[in-house]
C-alpha cells in the first residue's frame, strides 16, 4: 500500500510538473494598460482574431474592431462570418458562439455543472479547413476515467457531437494546441506530453494524426522537447518552439513538412515567444513576444536567409496573455 500511494503521488506531482513546463513561458499575466493596435502594419493578405482583456478583435491592415464586450474570453476562431471564444472562470470553460456583432448564439461546449466536481475544461479550439468541425482538448473523460489529463476531441458543427480522436499519456498533463493542415484537411498536428519513464522528466512532442486512417505519429522526438506548431498555408513549412536547457526561454524553428515528416529544421531566435503563425504572404510570420515579467505584444517578422528581419510590434501595452492563442485567415483579394 505504501509503495502504490507513493507511486500515485509521484505521478500527480510530475503532472504538476507537466503542466508547468507545458506552459510557463505563457502564463505571464497581461498589463492593466489599455492595448494599441497598429493595424496598419499587418500584411494586406491577412486577417488576424485576438482576444484582449476577454473580448475578441478582429484586425486587418485596414481596420481594427471589437467584436464583443464584457465577455472573458481567450482563444478565439471564426466559424463562417461568425467568432467562437473559450470562455474561462475558476473552475471550468465552455466554447461560446458570438455572431458578428457580439451578440451570443450558442453555447457549444458547456463545462459548467451544479457540482464543482462535474465541471469541465475546453481548451484549444480549431476549426478544420472545410468548417465542419472543430478539434479541442478537454478532460471530459475525466468523468470517465477518473484520469486528469486532457484528451483530444473532435466536435461536429452540424450534430454538435463529439468524438475522442486521441488519449493522453497518464498523468503527463495530456495533450495541447491542435493545428490543422490547411492544404490537407485529413492532416491534424498536436502536442503530446508525457514523462521518461526512468528519471520522470516531462517532456512534449508533436503528433500528426490522419483523419483517414484515425492513426497518429511522432514528428518529433523526446529530445527536442517542442511544442506550438504552426503549418503554413501551402502546408509545405513548419514553425515550433522548443524548450531551451536554461529552462528560461525558448527557441523558434523553421523547418520543411511533407510526407516524409519534418526535415531540415533551422533555428530563427531564441526568448520568451508563443503561438508562431505563418502569414498568407510568403516569407512573412507572426508571434507573440515578451521582455521580462511583461505581458506579451504581437509581432511580425519577415524571415530572411533563416533569420527575423523587419520586427514589427502590431500591439503595444504588453496586454495579450501568452496562453490564448490566435487565429489568421487570409483575406481574398
């Protein structure tokens, strides 16, 4: 009894220790100070949906405007001409649907319950490249299980269904940040994390999961320890981070994505960033950056012979918080 009691809370303590390695280079707090938008500088092919102080925002080189009020939410996407939100309290988070001008639709994930004990957690969104169906994390099998961690879920717009695509390691925080192929809509990438088995170190790596087949593979391995990626838009590059040996920062990579998997990767800086993501003009990307105990600001940087060039601050204020991810869709000409 004694061996299986300290078994039980070595594992819980390293899925602590999971979650926080998963996250601390993004749980800086944002700034009181009101955000600037410097819209203006963004790429003509671009359209960027942020959350600030818990409303969503849609910005283009043309224009900046605020979609809802009062609202709380983080980790927005569009669905059509409408905007969906996580919104987030102390003990769950539902995925609410506003229409464009603010007024919420629906509730599609509920996380509340009358016992704190039922309540539940979505987080991640990500709307697939035919809008039908949106892939998200949560611990609602926590219900089942009784296990923790988050799992990777997939929730159909017409049924408003939901199906487990991927289960999590055991206690090793569970899984994080889906990305779709917008080139190949079979093509879903994920983060997954666990733990060594021997010395009990989390660490993360980055799945792709075939919606054809409902298989899943490494792209990446234990030792390069990342996380946050991003494809681009021809589907043919990739963007991570991953965690630096300091335990102080990150590094941003760019790399080649095919069939054969990731290849040729190459390191463009290294800090505190989160949520790279590829622009609809060639050569160009966005990030979220911070300096110190700062909040972080939105930049983009035209990378030049695998170096950032050009950095642009698109906010300033230190007001975005650096675990609500971002969403960019391309404007047609």
């Amino acid at each position: 009894m004694i061996k299986k009691r300290t078994f039980i809370l070595v594992a819980i303590v390293f899925l602590l220790l999971g979650y926080f390695t998963a996250s601390q280079h993004t749980q800086k707090k944002a700034q009181s100070s009101p955000i600037q938008f410097y819209n203006s500088q963004l790429e003509p092919t671009d359209n960027i949906i942020l959350t600030s102080s818990g409303n969503i925002y849609s910005l283009s080189a043309k224009n900046a405007s605020q979609i809802t009020k009062n609202t709380n939410l983080i980790e927005p996407i569009t669905i059509g001409n409408n905007f969906a939100g996580v919104y987030k309290q102390t003990n769950y988070s539902s995925l609410i649907e506003y229409d464009s001008s603010g007024k919420e639709i629906k509730t599609l994930f509920d996380g509340n319950a009358q016992k704190i004990d039922n309540m539940l957690w979505i987080t991640d969104p990500a709307i697939d490249p035919t809008q039908t169906q949106i892939a998200f994390v949560s611990d609602q099998n926590r219900l089942i299980t009784g296990l923790p961690d988050n799992a990777l879920f997939l929730l159909n717009l017409s049924s408003g269904k939901t199906s487990t695509i991927a289960l999590p390691d055991h206690y090793s925080g569970g899984i994080a940040h889906p990305v779709w192929d917008m080139a190949d809509p079979t093509v879903l990438l994920y983060d997954y994390y666990q733990y060594t088995p021997n010395t009990l170190e989390p660490y993360s790596t980055i799945m792709e999961y075939d919606t054809n087949t409902n298989n899943s593979f490494p792209l990446t391995s234990s030792s390069q320890n990342v996380f946050q990626s991003s494809l681009s838009p021809d589907g043919k590059h990739i963007m991570y981070l991953q965690r630096n040996s300091n335990g102080l920062d990150v590094s941003l990579y760019l790399a080649d994505f095919s069939n054969n998997g990731i290849t040729n990767p190459v390191k463009l800086a290294s800090g505190d960033y989160a949520y790279p993501e590829f622009s609809y003009t060639l050569g160009y990307i966005y990030y979220l950056s911070a300096d110190a105990n700062d909040g972080y600001n939105l930049f983009k940087s035209k990378v030049v012979k695998n170096k950032l060039t050009d950095v642009t601050p698109l906010t300033t204020g230190s007001n975005l918080q650096g675990n609500s991810s971002y969403e960019i869709n391309e404007i047609q000409p």
